[in-house]
C-alpha cells in the first residue's frame, strides 16, 4: 500500500514525530511511504525508508495526485494548517479534489490520521 505524506512547513515536525509514533505500521513491507522533498528527507532522518518527490512548491503536490489518479497512491496523510493562508492554496485544493474523485482516504489532521492508520494496520 502506497502512502504519501504531506505537511505544510509548521507541521512537518509534528508529521515526523506521528510517522515515528506508527513506525511498526509503516514499516511493514506492505507500505511504502512517498513524500514531497523535505519532508521525505526528514523523515529519512527519523529512521523511515521514504520516496522523495519534488516539494509541494516545485510541484510535488502535482505529482501526487497524478499517483493518486493512476490509483498507485491508496492514502493520502496531509497535514495542513488551517491557520496559515498558503500561496498555493489551488494545488492543495486540487489534490483534495483528486482525493474526492478517486475515492482516496485524506487525512487533514492527526486524529484523523491517526483513524486511517489503525484501520490498515488491522489488515497487515
């Protein structure tokens, strides 16, 4: 199962400290991580095999919804903050869009990250 992780720049430490939490999950052979840029690299840092991609701003988040709609990508885990205005707030829209269309799982927050993530595991 194919994971992509996204976090907007004051939730990327919060992202690597829950991917870090669910390491056991995510590290079974049956779930491959694909992140934007910087965030994939800190992840790598926290000890995580990831598949980096470009960063959200380079067109990252573009090329996740591309995996997404060509149905290689099964979850989508983004941390957005809601309390920040983003200056591409369109390709976030988009990818939540292409969530919607392709029926993906999106997880905006934690705890519904955290809901997703409980629910795969029962099945690996």
């Amino acid at each position: 199962m194919e994971i992509a992780i996204i976090a907007h720049d004051n939730k990327k430490a919060d992202m690597v400290q829950f991917l870090i939490k669910n390491q056991i999950i995510l590290q079974s052979e049956r779930v491959k991580l694909v992140a934007t840029g910087p965030l994939g690299r800190n992840a790598e840092n926290s000890g995580l095999k990831v598949t980096k991609l470009l960063p959200c701003s380079m067109g990252g988040d573009a090329q996740i919804a591309a995996r997404v709609a060509e149905s290689k990508i099964k979850m989508v885990l983004f941390f957005k903050d809601p309390l920040v205005n983003h200056a591409h707030e369109v390709d976030i829209n988009m990818l939540v869009r292409i969530c919607d269309v392709h029926n993906v799982p999106l997880g905006t927050n934690e705890a519904t990250a955290q809901l997703l993530l409980d629910a795969i595991a029962q099945q690996l």
